[in-house]
C-alpha cells in the first residue's frame, strides 16, 4: 500500500491495510466518487442536510459505484464483494463515510439473508447471492409470519413437500416487507408434520417471480406500501436452493431473526433517522423553532438523548461479539426491545414539538388525490411517529423478545409450552 489512490472499481484496502491508511482512501475516493452537491451538503450540515439535497432516485442510481468499491460491506470477503477488511479497518471506513449518509440499499438481503447463507449457506450459494445482494441487483424479502404464526413463528403451516430434484411450497405468508419490489425471499416451510414443531422445518430460497406466487401489498397507515401478504401455490423450489439441512430450519433460521433485530435496534431503524442524522439534534432544533425550550422539554431531550447512548453502546457489543466470531446472540434482543420503545417515546415528543403542524397539513397544488398524494403530504416527523408504533411488533414483539432476553440473558425459566414436544400435526390450531 503505496498511497490514497484507487485503482480500478474496488478501492485498495484489504486484510494488511492499517486504519490511517484506510481512511486516506477512502477520503480520496470520496472526493472522486462522491457528488459535489453531497459532500457540500454533509460539509454544511452532516447527514441530515445531504438527505434534503438527495432524492431516492438519485442515490440509487449512484449507488453502482459504492457497491463496486466494496466499502458497502468492507469485512466481507473479496469473492462476496467486499474488501477482506479487518474490523478495526471497517469502523475507521465507517466513521469517514458517516457525513455522507451513504445507507446500505438492499437491508434485508444484506441483515436477514446474508447471516443465514454465510453460517449455514454452501459456497456455491454464497457465490451465487451474495454479490448480487450487494450491489442492490437483487432485493430480497423474508416469507416468515403467517395469519396463524406471528408470534409463535414455529408453529407455520406452510409446508413444502419433495417432488423429484425439488420441492413444491403451498402456503401464505404475511406482513413481508417489500414483497412487491423483491426477486428473492428467504422461506421457512414445514417439512414434517409428525415431529414438534421447531424440528419440521426446513429453509428455502424463494423465486418471488416464480409461477405460483403472488403478492397482494397492504397499504400503510401514513398511505405507503411496505407490507404485503404472500401466496404460495405450488411453487417450485431446487434443492440447492434449500440453506441447511432438511429439517433444520429453525436453527437457520435463527441467524436471520437475529440479524433483523440487530438490524431493527440500530441507528435509523424504524424511522429514527427520519427526524435528522442526530436524533437529539433535530429533536433541539424542533424545541427551539416552537421556543419550546422550558424545563420539562429540557428534562424529556436529555432523557433521550441518555436513552440513545444507552442504544448505542448495547448495540457496540453486539458488534463486538460479531468481531470475535460470535454469531448475533440474545443481545440483540435487548437491543431490539429498547430501540423499538425508544423509538416511539422519541417520535411522540418529535409531533409534540410540531404543534398544530403535527394535526393538520395541505397537500401542495398539482399533488394529486388518494393514498399516494397523502402519504407524499405528511409532514416529516408525523410519518415518522405512524411507521413508529410497528417498532415493538416487527423483528418479533417486545413480549417476545423479553423472553428470549428473560431465558437466554437472565437466566429464568423457560415460557411454558404444554406442546413443545408434541408433533405439530396433533397441536390444536385455531
């Protein structure tokens, strides 16, 4: 490592470079990649400034050259499109690109399917998606939830029964994010009815294009589509695209439900960062707007901001469990069920600063009628607050994940299941 140049797509770090050097390039890339109006704006005014100069469309656009330089997913391997970066290297990377708001497109391949192909994925499958999911060529969704297994995930009825070199998946699914835009989704489908329910299941890679599905989206409280219901008729699935072992879903699974709730616990998650790159900060610029700046609103911006450190260094060691080794264990849940709450304690008093702005608004001239125009018209902050109040449902409930933090953190006994080694096929159903 001579110098900050790049050479080619892919910027030059990899395993041997140090932290100074790394983040020579990566200025140096930035200054060469990124647009001037972005770095203006992040000069200006951080993160939150460069996404009023930035539309969706644009970044999206852009982002084919992020992806290429392997700073999305630096620790990745080189073959997977990453740098081989070291963990040290990859937070010094991240710190650099902080201002520029450079988001990772493509969340739920690179946090829910990605774990589960790298820990349990042979190297054919990890060759063949992962890339793909990092440049945002293929966007992926997850077919977990059921109309009768939310909650209680395990107890899915979607089955997949083998047919041939394949299997043959009937069933539907609900509330998956971003069904209607996805290529792909990972599926958890029941196997074998005649054990308990956490041992007949088994984990599939799902055509979202294949013959036989269909996807009906489920409109949003603020007017936009995040959320579909999903129909599987008799779709056919290779073997190869079955991630473990057939009967072990559940424990494939496993890595993905905890990548969603570290992914859910984060910073930005649910709509944090809908309210300024600093949550505080946009929160203080609010207070001082509505003169609001009394010594109750005082004491509820620090008992936030208090709250977000406490976030933030949970979520630390998480990240450095990952640094060791360790797959996402039951302190992502802890994570997940502060953030969820925190999040909506924080976009309350957001709508509370607005005022009257937070009750009533205008849709501008020539913005059209209907959902879309709606959801186009709501202010910032009071979309922020609706898409809010699924944080405590989504990634699993709060009651859900206080019993995985109650058991596996704190050591209490197990939730009773009278069925719990009952075969699926004889639990009552509803």
């Amino acid at each position: 490592m001579t110098g900050p140049q790049a050479t080619g797509d892919r910027v030059p770090i990899d395993a041997g470079t140090d932290p100074d050097t790394a983040a020579e390039v990566v200025r140096a890339w930035v200054a060469e990649h990124v647009p001037a109006a972005w770095r203006a704006a992040a000069r200006r005014g951080g993160p939150a400034a460069v996404r009023e100069v930035r539309s969706r469309a644009e970044y999206e656009a852009w982002y084919p050259v992020f992806a290429a330089s392997g700073l999305v997913v630096p620790t990745w391997p080189v073959a997977y499109g990453g740098l081989d970066a070291t963990p040290a290297v990859a937070r010094r990377i991240e710190a650099e690109l902080r201002p520029y708001n450079l988001g990772r497109l493509n969340p739920l391949g690179l946090n829910l399917a990605a774990p589960a192909l790298f820990a349990h994925g042979t190297e054919e499958q990890r060759r063949r998606y992962l890339p793909p999911i990092v440049r945002n060529e293929e966007v992926w969704c997850q077919l977990f939830s059921e109309p009768g297994a939310g909650s209680d995930l395990a107890s899915l009825a979607c089955r997949a029964e083998r047919d041939g070199d394949g299997w043959v998946l009937t069933g539907q699914k609900v509330w998956t994010t971003w069904a209607h835009i996805a290529d792909f989704g990972v599926c958890l489908a029941r196997t074998d009815p005649d054990v308990p329910k956490r041992k007949g299941i088994t984990y599939f890679l799902v055509d979202m294009h294949a013959p036989g599905v269909t996807v009906r989206p489920l409109r949003h409280i603020t007017g936009e589509v995040d959320f579909n219901e999903v129909f599987l008729d008799g779709v056919r699935v290779p073997d190869s695209c079955r991630v473990g072992g057939v009967g072990e879903g559940w424990k494939v699974a496993g890595a993905t439900l905890s990548g969603e709730r570290q992914m859910v616990a984060g910073s930005g998650s649910g709509g944090v960062d809908r309210i300024g790159g600093s949550s505080a900060g946009r929160l203080l610029e609010l207070a001082r707007r509505g003169r609001r700046l009394d010594p109750v609103t005082r004491h509820r911006l620090v008992a936030l901001w208090s709250e977000e450190r406490i976030r933030e260094w949970t979520n630390m060691r998480v990240r450095a469990g990952l640094r060791a080794g360790r797959p996402p264990g039951p302190e992502s849940s802890i994570g997940k069920v502060h953030q969820g709450e925190l999040n909506q304690r924080i976009q309350l008093l957001a709508t509370d600063l607005l005022g009257a702005g937070a009750l009533a608004w205008e849709v501008p001239e020539g913005g059209g009628q209907g959902p879309e125009a709606y959801a186009a018209a709501l202010p910032y902050e009071v979309k922020g607050m609706l898409r809010s109040r699924a944080n405590t449902i989504e990634g699993g409930t709060t009651e859900v994940n206080k019993n995985v933090v109650g058991e596996r953190v704190l050591g209490l006994p197990r939730e009773p299941d009278p069925y719990r080694d009952v075969p699926w096929r004889e639990v009552p159903r509803s």
